[in-house]
C-alpha cells in the first residue's frame, strides 16, 4: 500500500511523548508511525521540526450578530483561514440563541452557513440566551444528543444575560444531559453600576472599560456560578480566566473535588489595562470581556497554568474591525466604552503567542503545550480519541512547527477579518510552518492552500470530564 502522505524525521510531540519517528497518512487518517515508513506520494521533510496535533481553540466566535450596526470581522471561510495559517485543524465556535428564537431553528442556521465555507474542521458550542421551557424540556436535551454537547451561558451583557434561577435551570438540564455548561463569569448589576458612575464622571474612554469591570466583580461572578454548580452537582468550565482572583477561586473548588476546570487566553499572559490606554480611541483595540489586567496577573495565570488549574488555552476569538463604522469605532463607541463592542482577534496568533511565551521561554514542555493546545480541548469538548493526539487511527490533523523560527507579529502577515491585531509587534520565537487538516496540506509557509470546504462541521461524544 503506497502512503497519500509520509512526514520524515521530525520530533513528534503529543501531550505524553517527545520522540523521532516519521507518520504515514493514508486518506485522512494517521496510518503508521515507525522509524521508517514507506514510501508515499506526498514526502514531506520535517527535519528539526516539531511535528504536533493541530491546535483545536474551543473558544471562537464566527458570524454571530453583534447588535444593531456591529458585525463581526470573519466569516467561516477567513477564521478557519486564519486559524489553519496559526496552526490550527479545528476550530469550536458557538451558535448564538437570540432571545425569542429557536434554539434548534438558530443552530441549523449556523450549520447552514458554517458547511462548505471552512478549511478545517468546526464545531458547534451553543449559547442560551433565553432558556425558555421548550428550550429546556425539549430543544437544549435533543441537541445534545445530536452532538452539541456543550454550551456557554453569560452572567452578564443585555442580550445574553441570565439570572440566577436561569443559570440554575440550565445547569441542572447540563446535569441531566451530560452537557458540559460554559460560564462567563462577570457580574451584571456590578458592571452596570460601575459603568454609570464612570459616565457620570466623564470617564468614558476605552481605558475606563477595564476600570469599569474590575477582577472583583470576576471573582465574584466565578465563585457565584461555582457555588450554583456545587448546588446542582453539574461539571462546569469557567471560560477566559484574566487573573489570580478568579483562577483562585478555581483552585480552590478543584481542591474541594468539585468538576470545575479553567479555560485562559493569549491577552491574559500578554497584555494590560494599561493597553486600553493608547492615543485616541486606540485602546479601543485591546476592549474584550474580562479586560486585560497587569503583569502580577499574567503571572498568576501562569501559575494556574503550571499548577494544572487551566485545562484549556483558547483564544476567545471574537473579531471586529477597529477603523470601521460597523466596528470599534462605531458612532456610539467614540462617545463611551460601554458601546465600544467587546472582542478581539486572536485566532492565528494564539498559538504563536503560548509557543513563544511558554516553551521557547523555558515556561512549559512542549509536551504541556499540545495538551494546553489541543488535547485537552479535543477531551473536554468531546472530539477525543479522533482528535487531539497523534496515533493510528487519529484524524491526520497535524501542524510542523519550527521551534527557532523567529517572527514579528503583524497585522500584514494574518489572515483574520480584522484590519489589526492587538500583537502588533510582538515577537516571538517559534512558528507553525505546516498544517496538515485531515491529511490534506492547508498551509504551507503562511499561504493558505487548501480549498474551502475541506473542514466539515461536526458532532461530537459527550465530553472526557463529564465522568
Ligand atoms: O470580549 C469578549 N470576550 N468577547 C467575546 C464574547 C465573550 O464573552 O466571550
Ligand atoms: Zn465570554
Ligand atoms: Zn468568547
Ligand atoms: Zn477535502
């Protein structure tokens, strides 16, 4: 039997293993790995490359409507562009419920536009905005077990907000189900009222949305949302984690044995308030929920990160436009923060950024990399054992890394929606030069190659740490 594809010579990494070997493909399936395979049509050299699990990023927002006038920078066909080019063959994007819709009529549309338009695989979160009960004794049970067997709920933002008896009512259907639930943790009533008293001093600058959304009310929101899933006994994710008071609040609930696991993000170990602050409505560029914070909380997510409290790096990638009427710079938005949508893109960049920041910086393994990158999120969202490692029988969803590569960060080499990125400039050490999704070669030295169309939408199994 001839190989569709042989990958020679490079040091294979999974979330277990470090070794040399070369990978034949065959179709989209990871076939043989040996010292030596035969031979194939497609040879690739990847000596002194890393050869690893494609990142799978759980946490991604793709063509979800933002409100009146603001529309999100990607479409399917650009994010999973954008994400193959960061190393990426699986993207998990959500399905956004709007109030007084179908949660079933809101996902087919989703699936509608997601198939045909993607490079690499995609999967769907769904969002509960309006657990209505049909939604939670008939919709949100049928959808799980046709595979949407996970989903995000907000404690905050006036569209997608629930109260306490909601998140209750939803947690308990996840318990039921097997689902596993996906809080965003940021007090609603706290913000709000922190956000009208800034107006009211004139504090209306990009700058004052992170004052405006302190780690208080984060912390707060977390040990709230742990406490409702202690109540109903349900295994709960606390998503985009931006400093110690949340990830302490994690810890200690993974201490008391309760199934509560960490999701953090690129901005969290990078970036700062002091980011919001720039010339102009530039800080506009850095506004996403939680907010940045400062360097002695990207130190505390690191060490949630070493110590295993994050299962999950994820970029939370949620695009606009910064110089556009439908983006950051909105009407509204020039006039305060609070209009200023919350977001920004990170799809392509994440891996570059938690390669460079943590292994080439001497932070983690590589082996503690795929995990944080691929396989964990493949065995929470339950895509593992076809995704997530490399081995026979695996999707052949594989990314070669070169490990000296050095690259600036800038918005001219991405391929998001976005007309910037909050890293411009930055440099790291480390680069993904390959990706292979499902046996087919996506990108090749930054060019997206593959077609789209080739990334199919798919179900998944009930997730590894619902047990
Ligand atoms: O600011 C953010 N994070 N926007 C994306 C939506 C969300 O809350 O994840
Ligand atoms: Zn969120
Ligand atoms: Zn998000
Ligand atoms: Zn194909």
């Amino acid at each position: 039997m001839t190989l569709d594809l042989a990958i020679r010579g490079g040091t294979i990494v999974t979330a277990t293993d470090i070794y040399k070997a070369d990978i034949g493909i065959s179709g989209d399936k990871i076939a043989v790995i040996a010292d030596r395979v035969g031979a194939a049509t497609r040879e690739i050299d990847a000596t002194g490359l890393y050869v690893m699990p494609g990142g799978i990023d759980s946490h991604v927002h793709v063509a979800q409507p933002q409100g009146p006038g603001i529309t999100l920078a990607d479409d399917f066909a650009s994010a999973t562009a954008s994400a193959a080019a960061g190393g990426n063959t699986c993207i998990m994007p959500f399905a956004l419920q709007q109030r007084g819709t179908s949660l079933r009529q809101s996902v087919e549309d989703y699936r509608r536009t997601a198939e045909g338009e993607c490079h690499i695989d995609t999967s769907f979160h769904l969002i509960i905005s309006d657990p209505t009960s049909a939604v939670l004794g008939q919709e949100l049970p049928a959808l799980v077990k046709d595979g949407y067997t996970s989903f995000k709920v907000f404690m905050t933002y006036d569209d997608l907000v629930l109260n306490d008896r909601q998140l209750l009512e939803v947690f308990e259907v996840a318990r039921n189900e097997r689902a596993l639930v996906m809080v965003h943790c940021e007090g609603y009533d706290t913000i709000k009222f922190m956000t009208e008293r800034l107006e009211r001093a004139g504090k209306t600058e990009p700058y004052y949305h992170a004052v405006s959304r302190p780690e208080v009310i984060e912390r707060e929101a977390t040990h709230r949302a742990i406490s409702h899933a202690e109540l109903i006994d349900v295994p709960m994710m606390v998503v985009h984690v931006s400093g110690r008071e949340a990830m302490e609040q994690i810890r200690w609930a993974q201490q008391r044995g309760l199934k509560v696991f960490g999701e953090t993000c690129p901005q969290y170990i990078t970036l700062t308030a002091e980011d919001l602050k720039g010339l102009n409505m530039e800080g506009a560029k850095y506004v996403c929920s939680p907010p940045p914070r400062d360097t002695a909380s990207q130190a505390a997510i690191w060490e949630g990160i070493t110590q295993g409290v994050f299962q999950t790096f994820s970029s939370d990638h949620c695009p606009f436009r910064y110089d556009a009427t439908d983006g950051k710079l909105n009407e509204k938005g020039r006039t305060s923060f609070r209009w200023v949508p919350n977001g920004i893109p990170g799809v392509e960049t994440r891996l570059p950024i938690l390669f460079s920041e943590g292994v080439s910086k001497g932070r983690i393994t590589p082996q503690k990399f795929v995990e944080l990158s691929s396989t964990n999120h493949a065995k929470m969202y339950g895509l593992y054992p076809r995704k997530g490692s490399i081995g026979i029988g695996f999707d052949a969803d594989i990314a070669l890394w070169d490990p000296n590569r050095q690259e600036t960060i800038r918005q001219e080499i991405l391929h998001h929606g976005s007309d910037y990125t909050p890293w411009e400039g930055f440099q790291v050490t480390g680069w993904p030069v390959m990706t292979i999704a499902r046996g087919t070669v996506v990108m090749e030295d930054g060019e997206i190659v593959g077609a789209k169309g080739h990334g199919q939408v798919l179900s998944r199994q009930e997730s590894d740490y619902v047990r």
